[in-house]
C-alpha cells in the first residue's frame, strides 16, 4: 500500500470523483492533521464529504465517522508531493486554508488537492474551477484578515520587558504573521496572544515558537508605556480634522471589531459598546484569561506557561 500511496501522490489514479455523503473524516485542527487526512483518503481509496476539526464537528445520520490520527511522517509526505508538482506557492495556500474557522475548509482542501495533483503548479489560475473556487475563496479571507492584523496590531510594554500585543482574528493568523514580525522587531522579545484560538507567539529575540494558552493573564504596562500611550491619544486626537470626521469611512477601513487593541481608539469602542448594551469593554491586560504571573512574563525568555 505504501508503495501505491507514493506513486499516486502526483496523480489520481483509481481515486472516487463522487464524494461519499455518509462518510466524515475528523482530524486535531492542525495542518499536520488535515494533511495526514488528505494521505489517508489517497491511502485507501476514499472521499468523504467532511472533513473537519474535532472542535466542530457535528455528525450527519447515519454518517460513518473516522477520526485521523495525525501522523507527522505521513503529513511530510504529502506535504513533499504537493510541492514537487504544484510548488511553493500552492503548498502556502493549503497551509492558510488550514488556519481557517470556515467548518468545510478541511473538505475544501482535499477537494483542491485533488485536482492540483492532476492540474499542476497552474492549479490557482482555475478560479472558478469547482474544486478550486471555494478553496481559493476561504484562502482570499485568511489572507485578508493576515493583511489587517498586520496594519492593526499594538504593541505594549508590560512589566518584565516584554512586548505584547493581543488580536481576536476571524482566522488563525498567528503563525501566518509570527516571520514577519520577528524579522521586523528583531531585538525586542515579544509575545502575540490571540484570544480566540488561545494560542500565543513567542519571539525571545533570537527565536520564536507557540504556545497554547488557555490561562494567560497580562501583567500591567510599565510607566512609560501609559505615558506613551497617552501621548499618542493626544497626538491622534490634535492632528485630526472635524471637519473632514467622517465615522462611517473610518469603520468601513478600520473595523470597529479592532479597536479594542487600538491605542489611539480603545476609549472610542468603550463608549460605544457601552452606549448600545449598557456594558464597557474590559481591558485586553485585565486578566480576562487569568493565570499568568507577571514573574512567569519576567522569566519568558527561558519559555512561558500557559
């Protein structure tokens, strides 16, 4: 079997065209696992019509159910032959899609790999390919949502020295972001912490890594990042025109959902969340995730604890 799977890994020979409605594959949520799943269909011949996360699947009737377990070697594998015959560019594109919260992005992806095995490294250029339309529509939202945490995020200087920002993205994005920011701030440790999927970036001046973060609780900011911070609301507010305020081209550029890590319009989202439900916004530091000691973020170059 093993050597079928390498010799049809670039083509679909003897592979299902008709997916099997009553079949669902369930895998961890990383890459690695959907990739182990996407080796497991060439493997034994099958085409489920799920393909999903663990954390949110839901079964149809009658639908047979097999959990992948993610095999590393086997994600290596496939990962090598998408390369080898689609190139870089396509193996990147998976990789977003795979950072997707969109509940079919896991068959999505097979779909598209699928058809890339045959199509080659022009597998992109088929937009309205069916196999490829809505993998290409999923990756086009990672990657703007990748393109907004990049123009939006804040860092701030918290006790211990280390920089932090935190983002509540639609999408995974960290890890899509992390290279960037790492070659931009190379001599500053910092940590992302992205409350919705729970998982942090790590940057400790000379490397970086994740962490799963379930518990994390921001120390305070230092002094002089308060004092920055208000010189800079000062700064926002002066250089501003009334004249020309115009609030609604404001939200349409700058989504009201990232301001709440916004330095110059934290106060801004306060009041409006707190005029139209009667509630204020808590403070991303105020320890909403709890556990995290700031003697743990003073030790954070040697690992932090989530």
């Amino acid at each position: 079997m093993t050597t079928s799977i390498r010799h049809c890994l670039g083509r679909n020979c003897g592979q299902p065209t008709v997916a099997d409605e009553f079949l669902a594959y369930v895998y961890d949520g990383t890459l690695e696992g959907l990739l182990s799943a996407v080796f497991y269909a060439y493997e034994y011949r099958e085409y489920p019509v799920d393909v999903a996360k663990e954390s949110c699947f839901q079964a149809r009737i009658g639908q047979r159910v097999r959990v992948i377990q993610t095999d590393v070697s086997r994600a290596q594998r496939v990962r090598d032959g998408l390369i080898r015959v689609c190139g870089w560019r396509v193996y990147s594109a998976v990789r977003a899609v795979s950072l997707s919260d969109e509940p079919d992005a896991g068959f999505a992806t097979l779909r598209f790999i699928k058809y890339a095995m045959e199509r080659g490294e022009r597998v992109l250029q088929d937009l309205v390919h069916p196999d490829v339309e809505r993998f290409d529509s999923i990756r086009r939202f990672v990657s703007g949502e990748q393109h907004q945490m990049l123009q939006f995020i804040r860092f701030r200087k918290v006790e211990g020295g280390v920089y932090v920002a935190q983002c509540s993205p639609k999408a995974s994005i960290v890890p899509l972001i992390m290279g960037r920011l790492a070659e931009r701030f190379n001599d500053q440790p910092f940590l992302i912490h992205d409350r919705v999927h729970k998982i942090a970036g790590v940057y400790d001046g000379r490397s970086w890594w994740f962490t799963q973060t379930k518990l994390l609780q921001i120390p305070p900011d230092t002094l002089d990042e308060k004092t920055m911070a208000r010189a800079w609301k000062v700064f926002y507010d002066t250089i501003s025109v009334e004249a020309r305020y115009n609030p609604e081209l404001r939200r349409s550029n700058m989504p009201v959902r990232f301001w709440q890590d916004l330095t110059e319009l934290k106060e801004d989202v306060e009041t409006i969340r707190g005029h139209g439900s009667g509630q204020g916004v808590s403070d991303p530091g105020d320890g909403g995730n709890a556990a995290l000691a700031p003697s743990v973020m003073q030790g954070l170059l040697g690992g932090i604890q989530g």
